[in-house]
C-alpha cells in the first residue's frame, strides 16, 4: 500500500468515526486503527508490517526480491519503516 493509499484510507475511517460516534475525539481511534493496520496479514508480502519490521537483513532482502519477482514494488530502501503504534 502507498503512502497517499495509506493516508487516504486513515482519513475516510477517522471521517467515519467521528460522523458516527458524533465526538470530536478521534486520537484514540488513529491509534486502534494503527494497532489494527500493523496486525493485519497484508496480501502483498504475505505477513503482518510488525512481522514485515522484525525481519532479519536477509529476510528483508528476500521479501524485497518477492516483491520486486511479482511487479509489486517500488522499495528502494533496504529497510522496511515500522509504524509506531
């Protein structure tokens, strides 16, 4: 998932959470919505970014070659960023 793609999908949910719960106080939300994102199986690499972030240097450059095989990649880095929860 992109950075726009990412960004994009936090701001719908926080528009939602603060239209249905009728509160201005969204902070607590972003942090479950991270808690969620960073737990979840992605398609892509096949793991969950907490795990992706746990890698070793040779599982990275593994995963980046998997990635790169598929046509699902633009990583550039030899690290993966980890997301604070």
């Amino acid at each position: 998932m992109g950075v726009e793609s990412f960004n994009n999908g936090l701001r719908k949910a926080v528009e939602k959470y603060v239209f249905t719960a009728k509160t201005e106080r969204w902070l607590p939300f972003v942090r479950l919505y991270m808690r969620r994102y960073n737990n979840q199986l992605h398609a892509s690499t096949g793991m969950t970014p907490l795990e992706a972030a746990q890698l070793s240097p040779a599982g990275l450059k593994q995963l980046k070659a998997k990635l790169v095989a598929r046509g699902k990649s633009k990583i550039k880095q030899t690290r993966l960023p980890q997301l604070a929860v």
